[in-house]
C-alpha cells in the first residue's frame, strides 16, 4: 500500500525548534538533524505500522543519532505526523496533540 505522508504544522514547529537549537550548538549539527528526521521519516512512509503504539493509535518512532521521537498517526493510506518530540519531554503535551 501507498502512504501520504503529512506533517501537522505543530510538528513542523517541533523540527524547526530542534533544528535551531541543533544549530546554535554547533554549526552544522541543525543539518544532522534534518537528515535524521529525513532518514526516518522514509521508513516511517515505507512500512508505518513497523512501531509499536504508545498512546490509542499513536505510535512513535524513535531517531537514533538524536533524542526525539516522531509520533504519528496512520489513517487509512495517510500517515499524520503529529509531533517530534524530545525523548525526555512530558507526555502528556503530545499525547493532546491530534
């Protein structure tokens, strides 16, 4: 089957906060970053029912170079990105995310 894969604008915010911290610590690391996400966001589009779910249908990818976590939804053949999370934060901040 083929996925759509859709990032919601709050995940979008996610990633551009992480990236911009990434970056102010060392120039470059924001790209790393991107990439990671890039990297296992194909695998995610590829075979999205591969993670296990955390929370009802959502589900969470974990990055391996960085401590975050892409949670997500699959609906039909649409995968929806609904945040990027630092491993350590609260759960109950994505978990109310749709």
């Amino acid at each position: 089957m083929k996925y759509t894969l859709y990032l919601q604008t709050a995940a979008i915010q996610d990633i551009q906060e992480a990236y911009d911290w990434y970056e102010a610590q060392k120039t470059g690391l924001g790209y790393t970053f991107l990439a990671t996400v890039g990297e296992i966001l194909a695998v995610i589009e590829q075979n999205p029912l591969v993670f296990v779910k955390v929370y009802k249908e959502k589900r969470r990818a974990v990055l391996q170079k960085f401590p975050y976590n892409i949670i997500y939804v699959v609906e039909a053949d649409l995968i929806r990105v609904s945040a990027v999370v630092h491993g350590k934060q609260d759960p109950n901040k994505w978990q109310k995310k749709k």
